[in-house]
C-alpha cells in the first residue's frame, strides 16, 4: 500500500512538471495549484462512543489541477496529497492521496459521453489500517429544447484493506438524473440509483446469529437504492443548494438490511471580500425489526459522515493567499451500527495559490 501511494505521488508530481513545462508550448493546457498548512483541533479523535481523546493536529494539503479544452471535448485531470500529524498521538497521524480524470466528448451537440476516475488510497503511518478505493463511471447526456436534460449512467466500485478482506467489496452500480433549468439561476433535479456490492466475506443466515458463524458458500451482496431531488439556486455573490434522498439496502447477511432519509444543504455567500459557506447533512437510518449488526459494519466512519454542519470563513489576504477559519459539528454513526459518537473540529489554515 505504502509502495502504490509513493508511485501515485511520483507520478502526480511528474504530471504536474509535465504540466507546466507543457503549458508554454500549448496554450489549450491550464493548470492550477494549491498549497494548504493549518492547524485544527479535535474533541474526539479516536470517534470514541463517550470521554473522547481530544488533540490537537497539523494538516498539509496539496492540490494540482489541470484541464485541456478542444473544440469538440475536453480532459481534466486532479491530484490531492493531504498529511495530518497529531500532536502526541502518534498513531493518527495519516496520509491521504487522491487522483481523479476524466474525459467529455460531444457526440453531437446536445448529446455528450463522459467518463471519470476516482481513487484514494489513505495510510495510516502507524497503525495496520490502511485501505485504497476506487471508482469509475461512464455517463450519457442529452439536453432537450425547453431546458431539460437527462443523464445516465454506468459505474463500478472497489475497496481494499491492506490487512484485511474482510471489509474488501466490489460491485457495479447505474444512476439516473432528469434536470429542468427553470432558468439560469434556478435548477431541479431529480435522481435515481442503484450501486451493488459483494464483500470477500460470507453472508450469515439468520439461524447462524447465535453462534456467529457464516452461512456456507454465499458472500454478502448488498443492493442500495436510491432515489431524491435536489434544487440549486444562483445568483450574484449567492450560491444554495437543498437536497433530499431516501436510501434502501437489502442485504443477503442477516441484519444488514436498512433504510435512510438524508437531507443535504449547502449555502454560499461572499459579502465585504469574505467568503462564507454553511454545508450540513441530516440522517435518519433505520434497521427493520430493531435488528442491528453485530459486527462493525465497516472500519473507516469518515467514509460515511452522515450527521454534520461545517462553517467556513474565508478572506483573501493578497491575490494569492487566503485565510480560512472552520467548525464542524458531528454524530455520525460509529462503526458499530446504530451507535453514534459526536466530535466537535475548529480549523485555522492559510492557503497559497499558484
């Protein structure tokens, strides 16, 4: 795992020379970087049930961006290293790399074929916890006259721990999005999806629950669909947007069945050169008949924020530094299901563009 996150590093920062050396000889290129160092503290860094461990951290984020524009279509390309180093908690400090592409392509001039890459691979450089992920999709488009649009799509998903397969799945998906521009500040959505997994382990039966042994011969299979609308709303120095999902799994495994409401909001407002914006995330997850996992359903939380709200302030200092100042609030649910911890964050960080 440590190999694969130096070898994306190095080709990051190969494709980020490349890049600018290559921005000379061809205008169409344009890139742009940032660097990020603050300071944060955190109420509860282990995500603890109750008494959580408070510490304080460095963080260090780098991000390189670059994006290629032809007549007919497009290729856009992102890198993402971030470090984290706690103070007297050695064994939270982790490293987090990130690459995305993706590739437009206008077949005609209403109807364009897309595809992306995601990956993350996240190191823990003191404890056997580490995990890469990945995803990719293709995607058809088509507007229609009168301001609708529809998108469709294929994708797939993997997940891998380095120390364990027991969490590992992989599984296809599809999604589906109608969108009506009312006009050019107001827009709706209206989506639908579907993503399978299929873990390494075993389903259970739910006559194995008393003895905790799987059921023979069947891996886990989970099917999660969901389905929502979303509204967006612009204007001159404003930005909202308002969403609602309702999210069904069904499981194979005995008690991994559940049901969610999810409520999404993010407004952004600039006023007197500050920048502000308010994002949270509402959640009620349910489990049929009270019945609960009794296995962690998974060993990373920060996968799956699910209740939050986060306040960004942020104010450019000069036309290449900013100064950002964040609080978020927490109750997620931990890995044990329906069991939730709070934490609380406060961030201080200057950030340099170039």
């Amino acid at each position: 795992m440590r190999v694969c996150a130096t070898l994306l590093l190095c080709l990051s920062g190969a494709w980020v020379l490349y890049g600018q050396d290559a921005s000379g000889r061809d205008a169409g290129w344009r890139f742009s970087n940032r660097l990020q160092a603050g300071w944060e503290t955190d109420s509860n860094v282990r995500e603890e049930l109750r008494d959580g461990l408070r510490s304080e951290s460095t963080r260090f984020l780098f991000e390189s961006k670059a994006r290629r524009k032809w007549s007919r279509h497009s290729v856009q390309w992102a890198y993402r290293g971030g470090l984290q180093l706690y103070n007297k908690l050695s064994s939270e400090h982790k490293l987090i790399q990130e690459a995305e592409a993706g590739l437009h392509l206008p077949v005609t001039p209403t109807v364009q074929i897309s595809t992306q890459l995601w990956g993350r691979v996240k190191l823990f450089l003191n404890q056997d916890a580490d995990y890469a992920y990945g995803k990719g999709q293709i995607s058809l488009s088509k507007r229609f006259p009168a301001g609708f649009a529809i998108k469709g799509g294929v994708n797939g998903e993997v997940l891998d721990y380095a120390q364990s397969s027991y969490y590992n799945f992989g599984g296809p998906g599809y999604y589906l999005q109608v969108q009506y521009d009312f006009n050019r500040h107001l827009h709706a959505t209206a989506f639908f999806s579907g993503q399978g997994y299929t873990f390494k382990r075993q389903a259970l039966s739910s006559g194995d629950v008393h003895y905790g042994l799987a059921a023979p011969g069947d891996r886990q299979k989970d099917l999660l669909n969901s389905t929502g609308g979303r509204l967006d709303i612009s204007w001159s120095g404003f930005l909202a947007q308002a969403g609602y999902r309702f999210e069904q799994n069904e499981s194979n495994s005995f008690a991994h069945d559940y049901s969610r409401h999810v409520v999404d909001i993010m407004v952004v407002k600039t006023f007197a050169g500050l920048y502000f914006r308010a994002l949270g995330t509402l959640q009620k997850k349910s489990y049929p008949g009270d019945l609960v996992p009794f296995w962690p359903l998974q060993l990373d939380t920060e996968r799956e924020e699910n209740n939050y709200l986060v306040l960004d302030v942020s104010r450019a200092l000069t036309p290449a530094f900013d100064l950002l100042l964040r609080a978020a609030w927490y109750r997620n649910e931990s890995i044990w299901a329906d069991l939730y911890y709070k934490k609380t964050l406060f961030t201080l960080s200057g950030e340099l563009h170039f």
